[in-house]
C-alpha cells in the first residue's frame, strides 16, 4: 500500500510532520518534470503520466514546468493544460537521448530555480545528484520500470542502467514506483521503502465505429495490441503464436520504434506475411481510442512492465483481456474471470491456446464488461494519484530545507 492514505483536498491530510505552532506545510511549489520525451502526450506511458498528473497539479495552484526533447516535435501554446513546456537540448540517439536531455533539462532548472525536480524513469535519474548534493531542490525519482532489464539495451547500457538503479534507492528525499511489485522488489532488493503510486485512468468519451473504416478495420472483429516495437513487450511473439489460430479475426498491432530499428522490422516481416495482421505504427487521439473501445480483446503479452497504461486504457474502454501473468498485469487485472484471461508469461504455446479461446468464445456480456471496468478505475484514478504526490514533493521540499 501506498505510504500517504486518502485526502479530500490538497491541503489536508498531508503526511508532512508537523510542529506545534507552525503553520499549514501545504504550499505551491514549482515542480520541474524531466525524463519525458515531451509533451503533449500522442506515445509511451511517461509522457500521458506526466500529463494527467501536471495538469491536475497546476489546477491546485502548483507551478509545474516540463522540459520536452528537440526530437520529440513543435511545442505547443503555452501553457499547456495549465503547464509551462519548454525545450532543453539533447543528442537524439539510442544511448545519449535521455540521459543528456536530462542533464540539460536539470542545469536549466537549477539556473532558473525549483523546489522539486521529479525525475521519471531510471537512467534520466542519473543526474539527480547534482540537485541532491548541490542545491536547495528537493529529488523525487519515479520507477516506471526496471529499464535495466529491457532487451534492447546491450551490455554497457545495462550496466549504466543498474547502477541507476542502485542509485535509485540512494538519492533521491522520495523515490516512488507504480507498481506494488516494485515496492516489494525495493524493499527485497535494496532494503529500502518506497512510495507505491500506481498510475491511474480516466473514462474516455465514446468514439464512434465509424472512425475505424480509414484504418481498415471492423468493430469487434478485431484483436488490439497496443506498446513499442521492443522484445519485452514480445509483438514478435504475439504474431507467430497468432500464426497458427484458426481465426478469420484481425490482429491490429498499434506503435512502432524505439531505437529498435532492427527488432520493428522482424516485428514487420512477420505482419506482412499474414494477411489477418494490420501494423498501423504509431496512432493517438480519436483513432487509437476507437481502437480500444470496438476491439473484440486486448492482448498484453510483455514479459516485463511496471504498471502498463496501456492495460488501464484497454480496461476503461470495457473490452476484455489477454495478458501475461506477471505480476504488474495480476496486480491491475485480479483473479481470472469472465472479461480476463492470463497465460504464463514466455509460453507462447498457452498465449496460443489463449488467442483461440478468445476467438472462439462469446464475448462477455455489456453487464460483466461494465463492472470489471468500474472496480479497476475505482482503484486507479488521476485525481488520487496526484493527491498522493503532492503529500510526496511537500515532504521532499520539507526533508531539503532542513538539510
């Protein structure tokens, strides 16, 4: 469980100790958010958490600052959704992108003054000991993942990457994850405690079948993938499994590169070679909500995660699941029931088994799909997820003052 319980507003039941004639600790802080490539959010899970949780931070009053990659496109109005979105340099390849956007994105916060620089991700937190050590700013680090694990990285990268890791249970006033997975494996691995804030969903607004015509798809005809072109999200695996279905089913496979070049287009030989697959690359907006809502099932088969969004935006959509059983997907998904199915994570003979069931089966009924729905957002809502954060960056603020 999460640290800071419920509140019913911004300046109550912080978490923050107080002394006896001080006053209230809540106050507006500005929050500077690095790691992201960028806003606004259209891929990736960092970029919509940053978003949902910044905007919702600048309604409370807060002043938050996002520093987006050259790469990543045209900034937009500012503000954004309330948050002030600015540029800081970087080197746009697989190896530098993130960690020297960071670093400029930290000299520019330092330069320009914060209380709270919040880190997203593992390898952007390598530089958070220049503002621990030699600042007044207080270091939040969220965990997304264990990105030291993820196959695209070589040996070097993943040396680099564990060592963040490692640092990660060392630097930061506050380090946070999303999942409660995570939290047991800090408090296994690194004998540390650490703030267990899952992301959260909201109730998309209906968008009508019409919209899936232009991308050559039919509502509920269809099975929908939705993540990176990157081996531990296994599409590969997913399309030889789908291979051998007997199903007149589509498969839709949604997203595209990230610095996997080479693995995408393995991931594309074996699209074009079924003509069931349709690879639509990267989408957002209306398109990829219609996706969601109309599909026949999601299917998630990543052998590694930290909390998917992508899972929580399929659920919100009311459509049934297949996903691998590790612990992240157990932890949103509950015990297997009639909108859900698991196979074991790696045994691409069992997600095989599980993609015929599902194509075979009727679908749950509109009465089952709308309760699984409710009882997960219940549990994973914006709102609460920012009113835990909050409690987070006051005591990170609190904690540096003091130092």
């Amino acid at each position: 469980m999460a640290k800071s319980g419920d509140v019913d507003g911004p300046q109550q039941a912080l978490d923050v100790p107080v002394t006896a004639g001080e006053p209230s600790p809540w106050r507006p802080l500005h929050i500077v958010m690095v790691g992201q490539k960028g806003l606004p959010a259209t891929y990736g899970g960092v970029e919509h958490h940053v978003e949902e949780i910044g905007q919702r931070l600048a309604e409370r009053g807060h002043r938050v600052t996002v520093y987006n990659r050259e790469s990543y496109g045209p900034l937009p109005p500012v503000p954004y959704r309330g948050m002030d979105v600015k540029l800081a340099p970087t080197i746009a390849s697989k190896h530098l992108d993130a960690i020297v956007h960071s670093a400029t994105s930290t000299a520019l916060a330092l330069r320009h003054g914060c209380d709270i620089i919040h880190y997203h991700a593992l390898g952007p937190g390598l530089v958070a000991p220049l503002p621990r050590y030699a600042s007044r700013t207080g270091v939040v680090l969220t965990v997304h993942g264990l990105d030291h694990q993820r196959g695209k990285w070589g040996g070097v990268a993943q040396s680099v990457l564990s060592l963040a890791y490692w640092m990660s249970a060392r630097v930061p006033q506050e380090t946070i994850v999303v999942s409660q997975a995570l939290a047991d494996r800090y408090r296994d691995e690194r004998g540390r405690s650490v703030d267990y804030i899952p992301n959260g969903v909201a109730l998309p607004a209906p968008v009508p079948a019409d919209v899936l015509a232009e991308l050559g798809v039919r509502a509920r005809e269809y099975l929908l993938f939705v993540g990176r072109m990157v081996p531990e999200k296994a599409p590969a695996e997913l399309l030889r499994a789908y291979r051998d279905v007997d199903s007149s089913l589509q498969l839709v496979l949604v997203g595209g590169s990230s610095f996997t070049d080479e693995y995408t287009r393995q991931v594309q030989e074996l699209a074009d070679a079924d003509p069931r697959v349709v690879f639509l690359g990267y989408i957002h907006g209306d398109r990829l909500q219609a996706l969601y809502q109309h599909a026949r099932a999601f299917v998630l088969p990543s052998l590694l995660e930290g909390l998917p969004l992508t899972l929580l935006e399929a659920v919100s959509s009311a459509v049934p699941v297949v996903a691998s059983d590790i612990a992240p997907n157990v932890e949103v998904l509950g015990e297997a029931g009639p909108c859900h199915v698991f196979f074991e994570a790696g045994n691409w003979d069992s997600l095989r088994g599980c993609l015929a069931a599902t194509a075979g089966a009727e679908p749950p009924t509109a009465d089952e799909l709308q309760r699984f729905r409710d009882g997960i957002l219940q549990q994973y809502n914006w709102d609460h997820v920012t009113d835990l954060l909050e409690q987070v960056y006051l005591r990170a603020a609190k904690r540096q003052k003091a130092t």
